[in-house]
DNA sequence: TTTTCTATCTATAAACC
DNA sequence: TGGTTTATAGATAGAAA
C-alpha cells in the first residue's frame, strides 16, 4: 500500500511474500491490541506463518488468549456458526445490500431524468405528454433548484467583497417570481451540462443560449415511464 | 488516526467507542483476509462485541461474500452543482456497479441451493427432478467438497500433534470410497450451518442423525429453476 | 443513529544499505 | 536476509447532513 498499489493476490516472489508477511503480521497484531484497548472489547488473533506449525497469538498473555480462546471454544457451535459459517445469512445481508443499491440508483436515475427534463424544458422543447405524478415530482426537482438559487443569492447579498459575475449579469433585485427563462438557465447552469464554457465570450449575452446546441447535446427520447 | 492522533486508551465516550469498535473491526477484517490471501497463510481473527454474546469472526465460510460486499462502496453523490456533464457517466458507472454485485449475489446464491441440495439429498430427502444442468453443477459443488475434505485429511495425516476431534469421530484409515453418508455429514458438517448440536448426545452415534430434523429446519420447496 | 466527507494519521511497497 | 528510509496507499477521527 505504497509506492504502487498491491494486486490483492498471492504474491508469487518468495522473499516479496515473507517481507510483506513479516509487516503485515506486525501490523495486524498492533490493530487488534489497539481495537482491544480503545474500545474495551476482548479479541484475539491467530496467524499461521507459511512454514512454522505455531502460530502467532495475540494477545500474547497466555491467559488472555486463552480466556477468549476458551469462550469461543465453549460456546455451542450453532451460535459460532452463525457468524462465521451461516451462508444463509450472509447472502440476506448481501441480498439486502444489493437490493439498497439499486434502490438508490433508480432514486439516482430518476432524479437525473428529471433534471434533464426541467432542462429540455426550460430550453423551449416541447414538454412531453407526462403524468401528474411525473409532473409533480418535476414540481420538486425545480422548487429545490430554486431554493438553492436563493440561497446563494441571499448568501451573495451579504457579502461585500467578491461579486460574482453571475450577480452582474442578472440583478439580484429581480424577484424569483419573475426570473426570465434565460436568467434561470445562468442561475442553474452556473456549472452548465456540457461545454458552455467553451462558447464564444457573447454566449452569455443573453437571448438563446443554446441556439448552438442542447444542455445534453442531443434529443434523447424520454424515458417511457415519463408518458401516460 | 485522523484529524486528531487518538490516544491508545478506552474510550469513554459510548457512541464515540462505538462508532470507532464498527470502524476498526471492518477495518482489522479486511486487514486479515489481505494477509491471508496476500501472504496465502491460515490467518484467523475472532472480536467480541461489548454486548455481543457472538463474536465476529474471520474467516467466515463465504469469505469472499463477507469482504467483497463490505468493500463495495457506493458511488461518490453527485454535486449538482458541478458537472452536470458527467452525471450521466456517473450513473453508467453506478448501474455497473449494481449490476456486478447482483451477478455476484446471484452466484452465490445458486450455489448456495446447490450446497442445500446435497445435504437434503444426502439426508435421504429424494432428489428432486432436476434439470441435467443443475445435476452437473450438483456434480460440481460435491466434488469440491470432496477435494477438500481429502485435503484436510492428507494434511492432518503429516501432523503429529494435534488431533482434531474430527478425527477422532470418523477415523482417517477409511478411504474416500469408502466414507458412508453420515461420515459425509460429519466431515462437511464440522461447522454444521444450524442446530445439530443441540440434538442429542447420540447424535453422532451413527445411523439417521437428522431424524429430528434436517440440516435447515424446514422444508423450503427447492427453487422452480431446479426444475425441469 | 447512520452515512458521507475529508483532513490527518498510519501502514507499508519499494528503494536503499 | 534483515534493518532504515521515503513516497504513497489506506485507515480513520471528527464533523456535518
């Protein structure tokens, strides 16, 4: 874990893997004598080097060791198994941390649909023949937009040093409810889709800012579930 | 070890330790399944909770379940406000990521069927119907086991310490071919995945062991894919 | 409480001796 | 082969959401 990224695998070098073994071994036992102090809990490790058939023990005080050895020991093997071998377990866990991803993804996904669905919009397109329930949901995405844009605005208001650009440009005095389309394209594209940076200095001079292409450079069909 | 050197004492603060016990035992895991696979050594670690009558242990059986998904992390969150441009990557990259960890999961869990399959079958339940497809993968599974059985005992028959109680139960003399169906259990079952050891004494006896039950204490239909 | 973020601290792979 | 040094990867404390 330095000067270059190891590959999680068996080192195949025969000193490589003995040098590693040694700092990685020395390393492994601080942590576990380190858990054990801070947070008062009893453990033990055990670690078999490649050719000594006794292992290396912590905690080194053999009655320590021995004290948690003797609990695992003692204790019923089912309640072992049910941390260290119960697959059915484990794969719930996983199962369940899977399903949380993808959840998290499609909340991802549909946000972001949203998103480029309040762009295209607020750029002239047609708005698709959506549901209520997308509409309303669009109806959050932008309030939230706006809330942030008057955050940083009121934010701005209190400052007496830098004025950012975007200030000069539009007039803070304007009211949110009359924000004009283009404004709320500079507010919101502050950190524009694509490479509006790169347009001529003028692109910012107002009127169709995009009239040399899309936030997203192309016309993506809307998702199916966006219709009727 | 971050913003502040922590000094190497227990911690008084409950959440704060129990904040840092969660950090450092993930953390010490991943510490141990790398010296063991990195130095290919046996390497063991076993960490009580402060609460905890079970303690966390490693190896656990589906090793690669337990580290791999752990180790997942989810994608950074977008910032809205910068690079709108790269959400869409952003997203490819997520969806990919979900999409492997189902792959896996959905791996482990066939295999996971299978093992079920075998022990059912080899508890004298009948062998379902089928497909020929999920008999080679039966087939499969079975004779992993039985290398790795036949490797324990090779091993356990250079050693002149230690007998295990394993082998005490079955005797290592009997030959592969040889080994009857409650050896299979007893030798596969050494961390039985539910509640053998609270059957009887004369549980390892001999004869139907899972008289009183079987393996997972119920019946779970087998799953409609392993049908023909 | 959990999750996320990030500044810092620690572990360690290579290089050197 | 075994210590010492150094640059970098990794772990994690504390804060914030």
């Amino acid at each position: 874990m330095a000067r270059k990224k190891v590959k999680l695998a068996w080192i195949a070098n025969d000193s490589a893997r003995r040098a590693t073994f040694k700092k990685r071994k020395k390393g492994l036992m601080k942590k576990v004598s380190e858990l054990s102090t801070l947070c008062g809990v009893e453990a033990c490790a055990i670690i078999y080097g490649p050719e000594d058939p006794q292992p290396d023990v912590w905690p080194s005080s053999p009655s320590d060791a021995h004290s948690v050895l003797t609990r695992f020991k003692s204790m019923p093997e089912m309640e072992q198994s049910k941390k260290m071998m119960n697959q059915e377990g484990l794969l719930r866990q996983g199962i369940s941390k899977v399903k949380e991803q993808l959840k998290k993804q499609q909340r991802e996904n549909h946000n972001f649909e949203l998103t480029q669905l309040m762009y295209r919009t607020l750029n002239g397109e047609a708005l698709p023949d959506v549901g209520t329930e997308v509409l309303h949901a669009l109806e959050g995405v932008i309030e939230e937009k706006m809330k942030a844009i008057q955050e940083r605005i009121d934010g701005l208001r209190g400052t007496t040093s830098v004025t950012p650009i975007l200030i000069n440009r539009t007039g803070v005095k304007m009211e949110m409810e009359a924000i004009q389309r283009q404004k709320w394209l500079e507010a919101m594209m502050n950190n524009p889709p694509h490479e509006q940076q790169h347009q001529p200095a003028g692109y910012y001079g107002g009127g169709n800012e995009f009239a040399n292409g899309v936030p997203y450079g192309d016309h993506t069909p809307w998702p199916n579930h966006f219709y009727h």
